[in-house]
C-alpha cells in the first residue's frame, strides 16, 4: 500500500463517519474535528473503521495523532512501515 | 380489537406522516415489530406495534399526513372477541377521512396538520395509493377543491410527483419550528431552576484510561456512558426527578429511561432513550449507546425510543462549553447537562494538584421538585463517578 492509497482508506472511512461532507474541501492541515464537526463517538468509530480495513491496532494515547489528515496519514504510515 | 394509532414521539410532534406499511392485511404481528414508517418533523421513524394479533384494517394510507392519535390500522388481537375494545370499523372511516384524531386531541402547534389535510374520495385515495401518487400533490377539482377519481387518473397520466423524503432544507426547517413550539412551550410552563457542581472525574479517567487499554478497538468505552450510568443510578435514590408532570400532577415512570441528546449533522438534535439504563452493564449500555447516536443520524430510530425518555441528558463539553443550563423537555420534569472535561487545580486534602473536572448541572421543574433534592440528586451522581468500577 502507497501512502496515497493509504490516505485514499483514510478518507474513505471518514465518509463513513460524516456521509454529508463533501471531503474533496477537507483542509489537511486543519483538525478534522473542526472541519467535520465530528465527536467523541464519531472518533470511537473513525478508530474501529481504521481498524477494520488496515487492521491496525490505535491505543487511545494515540488519538491527538488522528487529528489532521495529515498527521493521520504519516502516523498510520508509521504503524503498517509504509516508506 | 386493538387501536394502532399515530404515535406522540415527543412533546414536539403533533403530526406524522405515513411512509410506508411493513405489513399488510391478514399479517400477523407481535407486540414490539415494526409495522410501519412514520415521517415527524426531525426523522423518519420506525413504529413499532404494542398488540399482538393479526392486521384487520389499514386505514391510512401512505403519503397521508394525520394528527398524533389517528388511527392507522385495527388489530385483531390474540384471545379477544372481533369488536372489543374499540368502535366497529365502520365507524371509523369518517374520522379517517376527516383526520381527526379520535382520541388524543391535536395540539395547536406548529400547524403542519392543518396544511397537510387532503379532502379525497375513499375510491381516489385507494386508486393513488395504487398508483403510488401522494394525495397531496394532486389537485381536486371536486366539490369544494375535493380530489376525484379522475382527478387521479390525470395526475398519473401527467406523471405526479410520488411520495418522496422530503429536501433536507424543509426538513431543518420544520425540525426547528418543531423545537421551537416544544422549547416554548416548556419555558411558558415549566418553572425551572437550576443547580450546579463541580465533579473530580479523575478517578472515573484513570480507571477507563486502564480499562480500555485491556481492550479491544471495538469494545472501548467513552467517559459519556459512565456519566449516564451515574445519572441512572442516581435517579434510584431521588426517583421524582425521574416522573413526569401530567394533568396537573405528577406520575412516577416505571423505569429508567434515559434520552439522550444527539445533535444531528446539519442541525437539530433528537434525544430518543437508552431504555432501563440504570440496568445495563456499561458494556450493554456503549453498545446500544453507539447504536443509537448512529442510528439517530442515519434516521432509523424506533418510535419507542421517541416516546420512552423519562429524563433527558445532553452533554455540550465536545463544543467547549463548561457549563449547560438545559430546558427541560414536557413532560419530563428533569434534565442534566455536562460541559466539557478541563484540568485545573483541585484541593485534595491539603495539597494543590491537578485534576479533571467536569460540571454538571440539573434544570428542575419546581412544580415537582425543590432544590434540596435535586442538590441530593447531583450530589449521588459525583459520588457514584467517585467509584467508576461500581457502575
């Protein structure tokens, strides 16, 4: 997996999680809680979603490197050793 | 014989819409399926049935819009005589044409009723449902603007508009009116006060912190659902707060039932309820909690859960605020808010240190309670959160 598939899974389940954004707008270096108005649930199950394609294991000490979609990416990146 | 009526979903709603029936006549249904879909100013509902038999008569049909109280359909029920209970059919139908409710009158609300009554023949309303052609998209040209048969035929031939869910921007609109008339209302009658405190969540954070660390992504519990436990628990000792106030009296719920409020994207909010929450485990209460809030946001709530809620809690701390100063939803005479959760500096015995804090607040109704039990109330929850692992 390259890191625009990677980003492509990523935004693909946030869609999941706010089906009404148009998230072509989504800035990626804004805090998505911000831009999508998401909330601790919708966090939970942004989590569960990641888990679920990437099979990934996300400790919640881990969350504030959800944030952008950026820092998303790069930190996910990090987990599955994507160059 | 069993009446299945138009349901209140709310003290908001004064009306629905027919979407669509899940069954038809001669089906047998148990209490609790759903039967039918039911469109409110907020959702589309799914209606349950609190009869068991089978399906007699369907008497409204979809696309109809009537008042909370109509009657939608007769249930023959199981072990009682035909006839029992309720009026002979045939004298129900003119109550249907006319759609008035014929045993809950309708509020003055927000006046949706009225607009949405559709004057029609029994045989036009039979062939547009046929046809699937919404009675109210048709122009009448009978006596009195009254739809006829031909009317109907010619709004098919030119290819009427069906039953459709209705543009997002109506719906928010009506959503907000129905806010509106129901939050108005509440402010015109209910006299409220308010109470508030100041809860060390430190000991409920560190305990989640090390409990969800044992477990798995999608078993992980959110800090909200122990709030709801520790407001549940706490209605068991200052159970007033968990009644309602109608006729001019108050009327103690049989369970615990709490609504929660959830905010739904584009606007609005729905507070349907986490049913005998006071009796579930925190894990049985994160799971029908997650289901819930996703539920309500893709508009599949039941109407039990509509019209179920005894007190309504609403936390706003996601949105930074610290302190909420809710309005209580009639009929209920109680509603706690939670702001957000903040580290500050906190005297525990003799030394300064940091901690997270988080405020709740009770809005009361004083027709029901005073503030010496709700401040007994508020006091329960903060030591119920002192011992996360008790919840």
């Amino acid at each position: 997996m390259t890191k625009d598939e990677l980003r492509g899974t990523v935004l693909r389940v946030l869609g999941q999680i706010a089906p009404e954004a148009d998230l072509s707008q989504l800035k990626p270096d804004r805090r998505i809680r911000d831009q999508l108005d998401v909330d601790s649930m919708d966090l939970l199950n942004f989590v569960i979603g990641l888990h679920k394609e990437l099979q990934v294991e996300i400790p919640e000490a881990d969350y504030p490197r959800l944030s952008t979609l950026n820092s998303c990416t790069e930190y996910l990146a990090s987990l599955l050793s994507l160059a | 014989m069993a009446e299945f009526v138009m349901p209140q979903l709310g003290a908001d709603m004064s009306a629905g819409k027919l979407l669509r029936w899940r069954k038809k006549v001669g089906d047998r249904v148990q209490r609790g399926d759903v039967i039918a879909d039911v469109e409110t100013d907020k959702a589309d509902i799914e209606v349950e049935v609190f009869s068991t038999g089978v399906i007699e008569k369907l008497l409204v049909h979809p696309g109809e819009k009537v008042p909370v109280g109509t009657i939608l359909a007769i249930i023959q029920e199981e072990g009682k005589p035909a006839g029992a209970g309720v009026p002979p059919v045939t004298q129900l139908a003119p109550a249907i044409t006319a759609h008035v409710a014929p045993t809950a009158p309708m509020r003055p609300s927000v006046g949706v009723a009225e607009a949405a009554r559709v004057c029609i023949s029994p045989a036009a309303r039979k062939l547009a449902a046929d046809l699937g052609i919404d009675p109210a998209s048709v122009a009448g040209t009978g006596p009195g603007g009254r739809i006829t048969l031909e009317d109907v035929k010619q709004a098919a031939k030119a290819g009427a508009p069906q039953p459709t869910p209705e543009a997002a921007p109506d719906r928010q609109i009506r959503m907000r009116q129905a806010i509106a008339a129901a939050m108005a209302r509440s402010k015109r009658e209910i006299p409220h006060y308010y109470l508030s405190t100041t809860i060390d969540m430190s000991p409920a954070m560190a305990w989640l912190t090390q409990e969800n660390l044992k477990r798995s992504v999608e078993d992980r519990l959110v800090y909200g659902v122990l709030l709801l436990k520790a407001v549940a628990l706490a209605l068991r000792q200052v159970p007033e707060l968990n009644s309602k106030w109608t006729g001019g009296k108050v009327v103690a719920s049989p369970g615990i039932h709490v609504g929660v409020a959830i905010s739904l994207r584009g606007g609005g909010l729905v507070a349907p309820a986490l049913h005998h929450t006071d009796r579930q485990s925190l894990d049985g209460l994160m799971k029908d909690f997650r289901d819930l809030v996703q539920r309500a946001r893709s508009g599949s709530l039941r109407s039990s859960e509509l019209s179920d809620p005894t007190i309504t809690v609403t936390s706003l701390g996601e949105q930074g605020v610290e302190t909420v100063f809710g309005i209580i939803y009639s009929p209920q005479v109680a509603l706690v808010g939670f702001g957000k959760m903040v580290e500050r500096p906190w005297l525990a015995g003799n030394q300064v240190v940091s901690r997270h804090l988080i405020t709740a607040t009770l809005s009361g109704d004083h027709r029901v309670t005073d503030g010496h039990r709700g401040g007994l109330f508020l006091t329960a929850v903060e030591r119920l959160l002192q011992e996360p692992e008790k919840l």
